[in-house]
C-alpha cells in the first residue's frame, strides 16, 4: 500500500480496490455486514428519520477528536435530538491527493471506535480523490438513519411561559479547541472538544413526553443560535441567567481573551433542550446521572416579553440581548 | 460548572452584591444632580464590556453613555485600506494584519479579505508572530501597523525582534494613534456637552494617569481611568459622578492594580526608541496635531509608506455612512440609516460595524 492518497485510489480500478480491500473495509467492517456494499439491506420500523451532515473540520485532529468521531457523533446526535436512536450511517469520503494513508488509519479507527460507542452500523460508503490543493486534506460526508423512539411534537411553537431552558453541559469546549488548534493560539493545554454521543443522554428525557418541548444540539452558532431560532417569530421570549451557565475555567480565559463569547462558540456535544417548568427538576437529576450530563442546568425560563429575543441576565443583574450570531471568529485585535 | 469555593481573584470584580452597591451609590448621586450627565467611553473595549455586562441597563436614566473614538480600525481612514491593497497589486508585498482590518472596505470597495485566498493578506494573532512569518515569505512583508498605545510597544517588539533576526524584507505601514490627542480634540469642540471620560485602562498602563494631566486645566470635564471588569467600570461611573457633584475636574485613577502615573517605562521607552509624533488623519476628523506616532527618519527603510511612496491616504465614507460622528459620539449608531440593514457585521458599510469593538457592531449586537 502507498504511504500517500493518490488519484488512482479513487479511479475505480485497481488502486481504488486495494485502498478500499486493505485499508477501509478491516476498519469498519463488522459481523452484520460483513462487506460493505453500494447498498445494503437495512430492517427498518415504520417509523424512521434520517438526517445527513457533511464533515470539513480544519484541522483533521485536534485535542478530545477528530474528523472521524465528529462525522459520527454528528451524524447520530442530529438523529437523536430528532427523537431517534441512530442505527446506520453511510460515509461518503473525499480526499485529498497526498493525503497520508497512516492519518487516514487514523481517522478510520477512530470512526469504528465512535461507531461502536454509539451502537451505528456503517452500512455503505464511497470514496472519491481530488487533486493536489483542491481539498482539505479530508471531508467525510455522513447520512443516518434511525428508529424514532419520541413521538411527541418538538416544534418550538408549542412553548409556553414559565417553560424551562435545559442545558447538558459547559458550552464552548469544541469551538475554542478546535480553533486553538487550528491557529496555534497559546490556549490553555487543559482544552478538549466535547465532541461525545448525544443519544443516552436525550433518551433520558423522552419518557417526559409532552413535557419534552424542544430538543437541538448547539453545534455551528453555539447557544445563541440555537435559543434565537427557538422563539424567532414566536409571541414569547427567553430569558438566561449568567451565573447559571456552566462552561469550564479554561474556555471562559481562553475566550475572554481571544473576545469571543462562549455561548456563540460551537459545541459537539451538548443540546438545549425546553422542559415544562413541574419537569425542570427531574430532568435535571436525570441528565446529570450520565457523564455527560453531570454539569446539566436550568439556564433559563421562557418568558412572555420582548417577543421573538433572548436576553440574558448577567452576573451582576444588568441586562442584554443574546443576538444571533454574526461573521467569521476572529480575535479582537487589542 | 463554576462554585462559590472556586471563586477567584477576578469574581469579585463580577459580584453581584458589590455591583448592586455601587448601582445604589450611582442611583443617589445622580438623582441629587437633577439633570443629565454625559460621560465618554473613550475605549472600543470599554463600548464592548459595558453592554456585555448589561451596565446600560442598571444606569439611571439621566445618566448617558457615549461611545467615542477608542477602536482603531474605526478611526483609520478608508484610503489606508487602498493604500495597502497597492502593496499587493502594485508592489508585490505580502500584507499582514490584525483580523477585524481585512474586512473594512477602502474608498474603492475592496476588502483585503479578498486576498486571503491567496496568501498576499496573512492574518496574525500577535506581533510575535512577524518575524518568523517575515523569514518564510519571499518579498516584501508590510504588516498593518494599527492600534492606540496599547497596541504600539507589542507591535515594536515584534518589529525589534525582526530587526534583531536581520530580516530586512518586514516593514510597517504605521497608522498608530494616541489617545490624549483625541481627548484635546474632542475637547476643543465645545459642542461636545460632555462631563467626563472614563478612560482607557488598557493604553493607560502605557502612558500612565499624568498622561491625562492637561485635561485638569479644562473647566469641567473630569477623567478616571477605568478597567474594564463591570465592578471597574462601575466604580468608574461612580467616580465620575462624585466629581460632577463636587463641582470638581480632575483625573483619577481607578485602575490602580494595572496603571501606575508614568505608565509602563519599557513601553515607554521602546516606542521613544522606534517613533515620533506627527499630524495623522483620522477618518471624517482630518489631521490632528501629534496624534499619530511614525517610524523616525532613521528607521525609514522599514516604513511601507516611504519606501513604496503610498499617497496620503484618502478619507471618503460610502454615502449615508455616519462611521465618521459615531466615533466622535455625535450620533448613536441607531441614528444612521444603513445601521442593522444596509449595513451589518456580515455586509458591512463602515468600519464601526466591522470591528467587533467597533460602536455599531457592539450596539447591534448587544441591543444597546
């Protein structure tokens, strides 16, 4: 086998075959399919939904994961906050021409390993090469499918006041890392992503029922993208507190000096779930019996006004908007 | 998740009880003034931390914050950006910046962003950086030299260290600025109705509280130096309020754990060592006497301008762009026509709503 990607790996002829016999397949193959094929019969219950997301993170490996975990939990976590418990995903790889063959093991492993944590069956899979300077190294494109196991309305219209604003864990881990990473900022050397399987988590609050309002991982946008899109156009507002957001002491420093807020940063594996208020408690206790979830906290309430915005109370009791989102993160310049 | 037993240094600027306190004390002393006072926030920084922390929100309603002209992508004047999209085109340089700078539009429209593609604009988190960036690029390395005294002695170090490592190819295309120039300028419009500036910790450390010694010959406009924690900017507040009430003009320092009276001696002394005074532009202002720092005559192979012959930068703001009373604290932003639709952080007219420190980009975002 070559040391380096070639284009001929992804002809569809002899390299193709012996990239996909020696390398590919002896990662992720496993017994229910033995091969993998162009399509593969998959049993389905009557009730399924599927989602997709494409995988193009710079650089491929960072502290707490790689493109190949993200392309996987991403994939299964976008399944379970649909209220679905994720069972086959398909990975579509493009590569680029000198890409190192060791690094694409690497990634390989590291998808078998997040596939076998979240119970996904990589089912059928393409590969395809780009020439030299044409790609980023690697891009992981990953369709899922799964069974849905919540059968309530998570559609955000259904929110009333005094509903409950849940957070799973500290935000901002992911986004800083990975930015840290890729810029060789002298960020603290304690930063992980907190790229993880969303699925045990969310499935903790199904059984709520109609008490379960809304469900969404916090990945691109962070937690203000996430809460802006809960109420825009909606008659009721939300309001957070502060003090009650958990987010770790390193990527609290290592934003404040880069000038970015934590709760716009991305995050791999935390979601922003509403709860009615009477269910705010239990499900609370309930995330926080998970690794997970032991930081999980009510950060905030639905309210009636100012409609369609989310403010947030600060520490020091002042009030301020949380605006979506805007731009590219760059650093402040002093 | 962050416990009371872990309470740092730092919460106690961020405690809520202390912070009630002072809201309280603010609350008393200006109702006993019994009209409206205006203090300046002279710092982009300080614009920013201020909504951050919600402070609007707590202030009494006679009190008024404006915003004035402390970012320094705001106050740069548009032909600097033409000015270094020429190195590219026409001279062949590499153009290094600061991040917020790539994304100002120059008189012509362009972006340096537009170039980061190709690797002629390089972004840099920090003027350490320059030396080594300037050993691996072929050609002339022009880094954008921005910034108040703040900025300046990080930016000569980066530059020294360069020269110390021979790399002849780096030179400075410099659009320094100094904070107390602006201070005499908007002083001297005395239209300006304001009661005190709360003034910039950060360049403060730099130039030190006597820095601001002629503002005490003015008849009624006090300063306090300020940090920038809501606990800091607080007591700020407070102080400027005090010295209202006492019919008082004085500068004070309240930002005592970082600024000494003569500022920081190596800073000092590093930029007396690189740069000397002269009338900059400033965008929609003009020329200020003494309120830009240069590289000095002897240093005049390492300056971008002198060496390439760049024309005096033009200062034109795209029509119905007020970027140019926003820094002055004539208007507020919400007084432009194109503030939050023409113009927005992802589509942006004027550099107030490019820079993330800038007025615009900072009263849209936190709904102040």
């Amino acid at each position: 086998m070559d040391k380096h990607i070639r284009l001929e790996h992804g002809s569809g002829g002899v390299l193709s075959r012996e990239l996909v016999e020696q390398i590919i397949y002896p990662a992720l193959k496993n017994a229910a399919y033995p091969a993998l094929k162009d399509g593969t019969d998959v049993s389905c219950s009557p009730s399924m939904c599927m989602t997709t997301d494409t995988y193009v993170v710079d650089p491929i490996f960072f502290p707490g994961g790689d493109i190949g975990k993200l392309a996987v939990f991403g994939t299964c976590n976008d399944l379970a906050v649909s209220g679905a418990r994720p069972q086959y995903i398909s990975l579509g790889f493009i590569i680029e021409e000198g890409f190192p063959v060791a690094d694409l093991s690497r990634v390989l492993s590291s998808i078998a390993e997040a596939a076998g944590e979240a119970g996904v069956a990589v089912v059928t899979g393409d590969t395809k090469v780009v020439g030299a300077g044409k790609g980023g190294g690697i891009y992981i494109n990953s369709a899922g499918i799964g069974e849905k196991c919540f059968s309530g309305d998570l559609d955000p219209a259904g929110l009333h006041i005094g509903d409950a604003v849940v957070l799973s864990g500290p935000v901002g881990a992911h986004g800083i890392t990975v930015l840290g990473a890729r810029e060789g900022l002298p960020v603290g050397k304690s930063l992980v992503s907190d790229c993880a399987n969303l699925f045990p988590l969310c499935n903790e609050l199904f059984p709520f029922g109609a008490s379960l309002k809304f469900l969404r991982d916090a990945t691109r946008g962070g937690v203000a993208a996430v809460l802006n899109e809960i109420v825009a156009g909606l008659s009721v507002g939300i309001l957070i507190r502060e003090s009650d957001i958990p987010v770790s002491p390193d990527v609290e420093a290592a934003a404040d000096i880069l000038g970015l807020n934590a709760l716009e940063v991305a995050n791999e594996g935390v979601f922003v779930a509403v709860v009615s208020g009477d269910a705010a408690d239990s499900a609370i206790s309930k995330l926080a019996g998970h690794p997970a979830g032991k930081e999980a906290s009510v950060i905030g309430t639905i309210v009636a006004d100012p409609a369609g915005k989310v403010f947030l109370e600060t520490r020091i009791g002042g009030k301020r908007m949380i605006d979506l989102p805007r731009g590219l993160l760059l650093p402040r310049i002093c | 998740m962050r416990l009371k037993a872990e309470m740092g240094i730092n919460d106690r600027y961020h405690d809520r009880d202390i912070a009630q306190r002072l809201v309280e004390e603010i609350v008393e002393l200006s109702g006993k003034l019994a009209r409206q006072v205006r203090f300046m926030e002279v710092c982009g920084t300080h614009t920013v931390a201020l909504r951050r922390h919600g402070i609007h929100s707590l202030l009494p309603p006679n009190v008024k914050l404006i915003s004035g002209p402390g970012c320094p992508v705001c106050v740069t004047p548009s032909g600097y950006i033409d000015n270094a999209i020429r190195l590219i085109e026409e001279f062949d340089c590499t153009v290094v910046s600061f991040g917020d700078m790539v994304k100002v539009p120059g008189a012509g429209g362009g972006t340096l962003a537009g170039y980061l593609g190709s690797g002629r604009v390089r972004i840099v988190y920090s003027p350490s950086e320059l030396s080594a960036l300037a050993g691996v690029i072929k050609g002339p390395v022009v880094f954008l030299a921005i910034g108040f005294e703040t900025t300046v002695p990080v930016v000569l170090a980066g530059f020294k260290k360069a020269l110390a490592d021979n790399r002849k190819n780096l030179l400075l295309y410099t659009a320094f600025k100094t904070v107390p120039a602006a201070l005499e300028f908007l002083l001297a419009d005395k239209s300006h109705r304001l009661d005190g500036f709360l003034l910039p910790g950060h360049v403060s450390v730099i130039i030190g509280r006597l820095a601001y010694a002629f503002l005490e010959e003015n008849e009624n406009v006090s300063g306090v130096i300020t940090g920038f924690e809501p606990v800091d900017m607080l007591v700020g507040i407070k102080s400027l309020l005090q010295l209202v009430s006492n019919h008082e003009t004085r500068v004070t320092n309240e930002y005592k754990r970082a600024v000494r009276d003569a500022g920081n001696p190596t800073a000092r002394a590093i930029m007396d060592e690189f740069l000397e005074p002269y009338a900059a532009r400033w965008r929609s202002i003009g020329n200020i006497e003494n309120s830009g720092l240069r590289l000095l005559p002897r240093f005049s192979d390492f300056d971008a301008a002198a060496v390439f012959g760049l024309k005096d930068e033009m200062d034109t703001d795209a029509p119905g762009c007020l970027c140019g009373s926003v820094i002055q604290g004539k208007v507020v932003p919400s007084e432009c026509g194109l503030f939050g639709t023409v113009c927005t952080p992802d589509r942006p007219v004027g550099p107030c709503m490019v820079s993330s420190e800038g007025t615009c980009a900072a009263y849209l975002k936190y709904g102040a």
